[in-house]
C-alpha cells in the first residue's frame, strides 16, 4: 500500500512537472531553414530557480519533486521529438545537446543544498503563520479610541448667537435704515455742486479782473506812447518856430502841429519878420520922417536952412543924443534897433507925431508884429515845460 502510494506521488510529481515544462519544448523552434542555427548557450542552473514554487511544500520530499520534475521535462522533449516531422528532427541536434545538460544538472544538487536554500523561506512561513492578523488592527482602533476630538465650544457659542439674535430685517426697516444715509448723500453732492459752482464764479471773476487789468495797462501805455509821440512832435513843431523867427522861412506845418489859438503867432504862418530885415529898413524909414518933419514958415531961419541942407544929403545924427526933436529921437531909437531892442526903439518912436510918426507907421507894425510873435512863442514853451513837468 505504501509503495502504491508513494508510486502515485512519484506519477503525480512527474506528471505536473511534465505539464508545467512542456511549453519549454514547444518555445524551442527550429528554424524551417535547410541549415542548423548555431547552438544557443546553455540556460542558467535551475538551482537558484527552483525555490520559488516552495511555499506550499516542506520537508524533505521537496528535493525528490524537483527533480522527478526535471526527468519528467526529459522524457516529454524526448517524446516530442519523437513526434516531431522529419524535417523538425533534423534541426534538434541543439535541443538534445541542451538537454543532455540539463540532464546533468540534477545529478550536482544535494539534499542539504536544497535544505539550506529552503531554510529562511521556511522560517518566513513560520513568522507568518505566528503572527495574529488582529494585533495591529486593535492597536490603531485604541489609538484612534482614545484621541482627543476637536474643541467645538465657539462653534457652539456663535451658533447660539445667531440663534438668539432677531429674524431678518424687512424692506421697510432697509428704507428707514437707508434714507438718512441717502439724504446726506444728497446734500453733500450739493454741496459740492455749490461750492464748485462758487469756484468757478470766482476763478471767472479773477479771469475777467486780469484781463481788464491786462487791457488797461495796454491802454495806458497806449497812451503814453500816444503822448510821448505828441510831446516829441510838440517839440519838434517848437523848435521849427524857434528856427523860423530867426530865418523868417514860413512855418504853417509846425503850427498845425501845435494846435496853437494865439493869434500871435499866425505870422510864422507866412514867415515872421526878422530882426535883421527890420534893422535893415530903420534908416530909410528914419530918413523919410526927418524929411516929413519940415519947418513952417515962422520957424527961425536957422531951422529953415538946417532941415533944407538935411532934406538935400539926408544928413541926421547917428548917435543918440539928447532932445525932443524928430532927429534926437530917431537917433536914440536908431542905436536901440542896433542892439536888437525893439521894445525900447518902439518906446522912443511913440512920442513921435504928425508927419513923422506917420512915415514909420509901416516899421513900426512889424516891429509890434515881432514882439508880440516872439511874446506868443515864449509862452508857449513855458506851457509845454509845465505840461511835461
């Protein structure tokens, strides 16, 4: 009985083994090429290999299974090669080169070997099967038992808050809340709106003030220049009169300038009678009144035949002297026309009368004409003088 056991578990381990290896013998294909491939080299020892499947046997019976599974692997590529066509046989001369080494394998393996590369997997196994699954499991469940929760104590005081607090205001109470918010809105814009408006009102008015300030300095230096440009053609007419009672030239042009309404100065229109025309006209005027001034018939003789002799050379006295006689008189008037004092000369002629006085009517209006043009034409520039002052 025991030994129809034991050979079940030898079919038994030769015949798993053959069904696991026999995808090995199926992988090699030869190449349908009418020439051999060269022969691969020979796998890895299945030494180091065979203990992965080990979990589920132990004892000393894993040794007999490897290597009833190695055999198995032989006889299952023997046997397909048996199968094989002709044409595959020819090409597995390599096949059974490789399993001929594989063949040989088995033979260096030793129980102890085997035993000691299964030694830590079996004490792994041991650990595991030891431990209680459940040991860890509780420990966190305690730990996480006995952990502190979170402090919920504000969230508890605020939620109590909002609760004790009133419901929700309605659109009234929002309006009532709203409209002093909205009236001081309004006045404060308009408030701004005022004083914006006040600015600009000022800033026009100090705009308009400039600007009138601005056009009256323009109009004042209007003005003054209007009135420099006068004053210098005031003075530029002035001095042509001054330089006309001198030459006698007309000066109706400077006297337009002037705007002058004395009628004394009107002569300078047509030319003012000069002082030398007027000292050269003395002695024929004086001549004619000495000869207007003839004796009568009851004047002594002496006067007679004196004026007749006078009358005939036209004989009178060139230095003044003394006497109220025409001759005396013309000849202090004579020497006052000389130093160009008309005033005087005029003075001494005043007391001429009758024939005499009528011959120098003519000088003496020129004479009177000067003077009175000269006397204009002086206070004319004392006028302008005080008006540049």
């Amino acid at each position: 009985m025991a030994d129809e056991t034991s050979n079940r578990d030898t079919q038994d381990d030769i015949s798993a083994p053959a069904e696991t290896d026999r995808p090995v013998a199926v992988e090699i294909v030869p190449d349908p090429a009418p020439t051999p491939e060269v022969e691969p080299e020979p796998q890895p020892e299945p030494a180091v290999q065979a203990p992965a499947p080990v979990a589920p046997a132990r004892g000393p019976g894993a040794g007999s299974m490897i290597i009833g599974g190695v055999l198995a692997a032989g006889i299952g590529a023997a046997a397909a090669l048996a199968i094989l066509p002709e044409g595959w046989r020819q090409g597995g001369s390599g096949l059974e080169s490789r399993l001929a080494v594989v063949e040989a394998r088995p033979a260096g393996l030793t129980q102890s070997a085997l035993q000691a590369a299964l030694a830590p997997l079996e004490a792994r196994l041991a650990a595991l099967e030891s431990a209680d699954p459940a040991a860890g499991l509780e420990a966190r469940v305690t730990a996480l038992e006995t952990r502190s929760g979170p402090d919920l104590a504000p969230l508890e005081s605020r939620l109590s808050a909002l609760e004790a607090a009133p419901g929700g205001l309605n659109a009234a109470d929002i309006e009532a809340a709203v409209a002093p918010l909205t009236t001081r809105i309004a006045q404060i814009e308009a408030d701004i709106a005022a004083q914006a408006r006040a600015a600009v009102d000022t800033a026009l008015a100090d705009a308009r003030a400039q600007v009138d300030a601005q056009a009256q300095a323009l109009a004042a230096r209007e003005d003054t220049v209007d009135q420099a440009q006068a004053r210098i053609a005031a003075r530029t007419a002035l001095a042509e009169l001054v330089a006309a009672s001198e030459s006698g030239d007309p000066a109706a042009e400077a006297l337009s300038v002037l705007n002058a309404n004395d009628p004394a100065l009107t002569p300078f229109a047509d030319g003012l009678v000069t002082l030398a025309a007027l000292q050269d006209s003395f002695a024929p005027a004086a001549r004619a009144a000495l000869a207007a001034d003839a004796p009568g018939a009851d004047a002594p003789l002496g006067d007679r035949v004196l004026n007749f002799l006078r009358s005939q050379t036209g004989a009178r006295s060139l230095a003044p002297r003394e006497g109220d006689d025409t001759d005396a008189v013309l000849s202090r008037a004579e020497a006052a026309v000389r130093t160009g004092d008309l005033g005087t000369a005029l003075n001494e002629l005043a007391t001429l009368q009758g024939a005499p006085a009528e011959a120098l009517s003519d000088w003496r209006a020129q004479a009177e004409t000067r003077l009175a043009a000269l006397a204009a034409l002086s206070a004319l520039q004392d006028q302008m003088a005080r008006n540049e002052d």
